[in-house]
C-alpha cells in the first residue's frame, strides 16, 4: 500500500515508494521528468507521458521500471487508450501526476485567439482529459490512491504577461480544491502543486528577472517531499510563493503599486 494507515495533515503520508504504481503526463522534460527519474530511483513503477516518444525512451532506458505511454493530453482518446494500456500492464494504478502544461506571454497588445485556445486545450481541457482517465480507478479502489496537479504561482493572483497563462492556471488551484472536497473523505490523496520560477525550456526565453529561480531537479525534490509528508498545498521555493501569498490578501490599489513596483510592469 502507497499511502499510511493513519492520516496526518491534509493528506496520508507516504512512507515508501517501492513498488508503488505512479503515471506521470507530462514526463519528458523539466519538473516531470526530473520527477519521473527521482520515483524511479526511489524504486517506484513510474508511467511516463509526453507526446515526444524518443525523448521518454530515453528515460526508460535507463530505468527499466518504467513504462513508456506517448499521448496528447489535448486528445482525449489517446489519454484514454493509454490509461486501459496501463491497467492491463499493472492492473491498477496509485497515483497521477498532471504535469503538462502550456507556457506563452501575453498582453493586451498581443492578444491572439490561436494562442488563447491553444493554453485552453492544453492546461484546462488536457487536465480534464486525464482526470477523466484516473477518477474511475480512484472511485473504484478501496486501498486509497492519489492524484496531483501541477499549477503555478501565477493562479494565484493577476500579473502582467499573464494573460491567459495565469487564469489557466486559477482554475486549476480551484480545480484542485474541489476535488479534495470529494476525494479526500474517500480516502484519497490530493496535491495542488504550485512552483515559482524553474529553469525548464518552457521558461527559457523569459526576458525578465525571475526571483527564487530553481532547478527542475529541485523542484522534483520539493513536490515529493510534499507528497510524502501529506501536504495539500506544495509550493516553491518558499520564500517567493509565501510573499506572493501575502500580496494578494493587500487591498487593489496597494496589490497594483507593488507589482508594478516589483516587475517594472
């Protein structure tokens, strides 16, 4: 069994991963695959999901407790196909990490309708594709089971160059808060993970400061050691997502002023 007997904080803990039974979407580059490397190596079966086939091969040539599952989170029968895939390989499943997601600036002055659904398919309807994967084998499972999302920091609250990026990215934390309302009396595990700035590709081309900048590989770390001890809410690095956390409790006017102030925008 993944997940303790008795429950502690938000979440039961997770004592140890051996033999636990994890799919990771979104597992080809960055905070997924580094997680995806760091549950291997902890001796977990670990799923990986990415539309690049070669570059999760990669992965599991080096870890042979991996298996190898390329879809496209934006079409849902390849989510699906790949879930019934899953089953009939392992005959169940513990945990879903949703990590895909789409990353593109935007302002008013380069609103772009394509862009626009582009982030919708990928970060909101991709997201429920999967959840429409994993909620029957959560519901039908007795021994407890988990899943988590992969937010931002950027739902928290309005920011500039967020357009569309940033609302995506709400109504995941929203998303993630509703489902602890229904999952967590069954017994299952929710984790609303929200990073700060990573180094990953998708963050590569920022032309901004980026505080709290961390590694994907340390990203990894603080989103399993979160899980393990049952939180909720895993967000980092702690002291940049804390002070936005506190920013957005200011009134408006004071909110406006100290991002601006903040970013230069």
């Amino acid at each position: 069994m993944l997940y303790e007997t008795a429950e502690r904080g938000m979440n039961r803990r997770i004592r140890d991963w051996r033999g636990a039974r994890v799919w990771i979407i979104g597992a080809s580059t960055g905070i997924g695959a580094e997680t995806a490397k760091l549950l291997l190596e902890k001796g977990a079966h670990v799923a990986i999901s990415a539309r690049k086939a070669d570059t999760l091969q990669q992965i599991a040539d080096k870890h042979p407790q991996a298996l190898v599952l390329p879809l496209d989170v934006t079409e849902h029968a390849q989510v699906m196909a790949a879930r019934d895939q899953l089953l009939a390989q392992w005959g169940g499943l513990d945990l879903m990490l949703i990590v895909a997601g789409a990353y593109n600036e935007m302002r008013v002055d380069t609103f772009d309708m394509g862009v626009v659904n582009q982030l919708l398919d990928v970060n909101l309807r991709g997201v429920f594709h999967c959840i429409d994967a994993m909620l029957p084998i959560l519901l039908d499972q007795k021994n407890g089971g988990g899943i988590g999302i992969v937010s931002s920091v950027a739902g928290y609250s309005g920011l500039p160059k967020a357009l569309v990026y940033g609302p995506t990215k709400a109504a995941l934390i929203n998303l993630c808060e509703s489902l602890y309302f229904d999952l967590h009396p069954r017994g299952h595990a929710v984790y609303m993970i929200n990073p700060g700035f990573v180094a990953t590709p998708a963050t590569a081309n920022n032309d901004f400061v980026m505080p709290g900048l961390i590694s994907a590989g340390q990203a990894a770390q603080e989103i399993v050691r979160g899980m393990e001890k049952g939180v909720f809410h895993i967000h980092f690095p702690k002291g940049f997502t804390n002070w936005l956390r506190m920013a957005r409790l200011l009134p408006y006017r004071w909110y406006f002023s100290l991002i601006h102030k903040v970013t230069g925008l």
